[in-house]
C-alpha cells in the first residue's frame, strides 16, 4: 500500500513513471540524482523516518504486553526458614482447663509453590483489547505525518538548490560575454573609435557579475548541505542533483478548482484517532463500578523437621482453586469525577477538530493565493525575459552599428541579466507554493 501511495504522489507531481522510483544508494546518488531518488532515500534513510518506524514497533510491542495480561499467569516459589525460638501457644489442658504455652511447628520449615491465576474479567485488560488496533493506527499515522513532512522538505531543498545552481549557470553565460564586450570595447579604445570609459563599464559589470556568481556559489553548497540533512544523506558523500529545465516549466501547472477537505489531511485523522482513544477511556471509567474477577489455583510442597540434615526427607503437600471478586464500593467520588473528565476530553477533541478544519480552510486560502500569484507573477517574468532577450540583441547589434552607446548595451545586459534571474526565482516560489497547496488539500499521501 504504501508504494502505490508513494508512485501515485509523484505521478501527481513530476509525471514519472514508477520505474524511475527505485532503491538509491549514496554511489548511484553521486553519478544522478532525479527528485523522486532524493526523496526515496530520504524515506529510507532519514533518522526521523527511521525513529518514526521504531515508534511503530514499540507501539506494537506495547500492545503486546499489555495483552499477555488475558494468558494464564505461572508463578513459583521457593522458602527456607530456621527459627532460633519456635513460637509459642497457648493450649488449654485437657484436665485441669487451664491455658499452658506450647512451642509449635518444626525448626526448619521450607515451601516451594506453585500458583496459577487466570483473570476472567479487568477493565484493564478489556480496554487493551479494544484499542489495541487503535494505538497501532495511532503509531503508523505518525510515520506517514513524518513521510509527509520529508517529502515536502526534501522538494523544497531539491528545487532551492537547482534552481540556485542555475542561477549560477546563468552568471556564468553573462560572463562568457562581458568579456567578450570588455575585449571588444578594449579593442575600440586601443583603435581610436571609443573612449576608455566603455571598456571601463565592461570591467565594472564583469567584476559585478563575477561577485555575484561568487555569492551565489557559496549559496549552492550550503543549501546541498541542507539537503544532504533532510535527506538523512552522508554530508562529506557527492551528491549530483540531475533536472530538466522544461520539466521544471511544465509542473508549475495545478488544479485550482479543487476542494479542501480536512479530512484528508493527515492531521485531522490522527485526531480522530486521538478521539477513539478518548471515547474508549470514557468507557474505561465507566466500567470502574464492575469487578474484578480473577480465578486461581495454587500447589505447595511443605517441608519441617527439626534437624536440618532430614529437613527434605518427608514433604507435606496442599492444594487450592479459588475464585476471587474485587469490588471498590466507596472512593469518595473519585470515579465520578475520572468519568466527568473523560467526557470532557472528548468534548474538547470535538473543538480541537473544529478548529483544525478551520486552519485547513485557511491555509488552503493562503497557499492558493500565493500560488495564484506567483504563478502568475511567473508567467509575466517570463515575457519579460523574452522581451528583455530581443531588447539586448537588438541594441548590441546597433552598438556594433554605432548607432548605440556602449552604456546602452551595459543597461540592456542587466536587464536581460535580472530577467533570467527573476524567471527562476518566480519559477522557485511557484513551485514552492505548489507544494503548500498540495499539502494543503491532502494530496500528499502514503
């Protein structure tokens, strides 16, 4: 179930096939990682998943031992007694009436027992029993919360590096040609046909841009240290993240029409898993007026004799079967008031799970709107781009005519340099508030 939920997420969200998403390790990582392998190590890797699936186990292993209760119980014993002064009792003799003390009993005593007790009845055991299935739904919806929150970290960090890198990328394009203008415009001033202030312009947005490239480099490493954390990935092993631009372009299309329900969200059904549990303390509480009932039985070999040595040569055997009943009669109204608190957890779940509702609603709101805008904020940028494209080669053509100023070319280039920046900026928060909106609506799933 939980790999059907997994290529179904990123069917919804990259369009690849459920081949692409296989077992990676850090080897395979260092020579490609596509977004869907960081995230399958991540779940296979992360501590937090891992603590997650542990959690599960314990949650398990607790029921468990809590259920033992309903086997029959096996006990044994075993006791060695010397007394230094038997005990003495009073006995009345037989002619006179009159109370005499009598020593009592052997020197050496020794006991070795055997016990069994069956409970028949305990609202311990029974509430056990009842939410035993609850509590390993409990665990296991805290491990899909966690995947959930991986899952989305690990996008966030992968398209934050990327998109980075080609950031950097992108500098680096505006590098190969500032210099070749700075050449040109060093070229002309040597020549006689400009003045040295184009050339000096060139050296100016070339060392900009340099700086810029430099900051944005450093940027790269520290946000793949990030991603190597979230991932659970070894921070001194390569990673070498691998993308389409186009793909990238093409995910940032989502369906607005869509409606919240809160219910598929992953928080709303651990609290109604929280509120199970709640309903079935209030029962719990009520069946405080039953008894507990408990049958046992028990077998004793017995040893006495007043020499130590002989003390095991003759054994005194007994036996019992029996039928216990406990029932607390007065507390001072301590279960009244344990029942009303439960009840009153309950109702308190029912405002807890009315605001969640109005959180998701929210939410939902806001993500929608954010992606709204900078997708549409996208779209623009990126006619801008194509604008500020033509605008550059329009105007470098007419500088190598002599129509233009070299300062004309200098703003052109930084437009055209801001405009790529900004596509892939815009391109980042759309498909970071993509994320958010499927979050939102319960989209992400295992």
């Amino acid at each position: 179930m939980k790999n059907c939920w997994f290529v179904f997420l990123f069917v919804l969200l990259h369009g690849l096939s459920c081949d692409v998403i296989a077992q990676k390790t850090p080897d395979s990582l260092a020579r490609q990682a596509y977004l869907p392998d960081c995230i399958q190590y991540a779940l296979d890797n992360q501590p937090l998943i891992l603590q997650s699936v542990i959690d599960q186990e314990i949650a398990d292993r607790t029921v468990r031992s809590a259920l033992a209760a309903w086997y029959p119980q096996l006990g044994a014993g075993y006791n060695l007694i010397h007394y230094l002064k038997l005990p003495v009792t009073l006995i009345p003799d037989v002619t006179t009436g009159e109370r005499r003390p009598v020593s009592l009993g052997a020197k050496n005593t020794s006991t070795a027992s055997f016990s069994l007790t069956q409970s028949i009845f305990s609202r311990d055991l029974l509430l056990a029993s009842r939410t035993a299935d609850t509590y390993r739904v409990q665990a296991s919806q805290a491990t899909v919360s966690n995947k959930i929150d991986v899952v989305v970290n690990v996008s966030k960090a992968f398209y934050d590096v990327i998109l980075t890198q080609r950031q950097v990328e992108i500098l680096g394009e505006d590098i190969t040609r500032q210099q070749r203008s700075l050449q040109d415009a060093t070229n002309q001033y040597l020549s006689g046909v400009v003045d040295k202030t184009d050339a000096q312009r060139a050296r100016i947005a070339l060392n900009n841009t340099r700086a810029q490239q430099k900051q944005y480099r450093d940027l790269v490493g520290a946000k793949m240290q990030t991603l190597k954390q979230l991932m659970g990935y070894p921070p001194n092993s390569q990673l070498t993240l691998t993308y389409d631009t186009l793909q990238l372009a093409n995910e940032v299309m989502l369906d607005t029409t869509l409606l919240v329900n809160p219910q598929n969200r992953i928080e709303y059904q651990l609290l109604q898993t929280q509120g199970q549990l709640l309903e079935a303390n209030v029962r719990y509480n009520r069946w405080a007026y039953l008894p507990t009932v408990n049958a046992n039985a028990n077998y004793n070999l017995l040893y006495q004799s007043n020499v130590f040595p002989q003390l095991y040569n003759q054994t005194f055997p007994n036996s019992l079967i029996g039928l216990s009943v406990a029932l607390p009669i007065f507390q001072g109204g301590r279960r009244i008031q344990q029942l009303k608190i439960a009840e009153l957890q309950v109702r308190r779940l029912q405002w807890d799970l009315a605001a969640l509702s109005s959180a998701v609603d929210a939410e939902y709101a806001q993500a929608l709107s954010n992606y709204k805008g900078n997708l549409a904020n996208y779209l623009a940028l990126r006619e801008n781009l194509a604008l500020a494209e033509d605008v550059y080669r329009i105007i470098n053509l007419q500088y190598r005519s002599g129509v233009k100023t070299y300062l004309d070319v200098t703003v052109a280039e930084a437009d055209l340099r801001t405009a790529r920046l900004n596509v892939f900026n815009a391109l980042y928060s759309v498909l970071i508030s993509k994320l958010d909106v499927q979050r939102a609506l319960g989209l992400i799933r295992f």
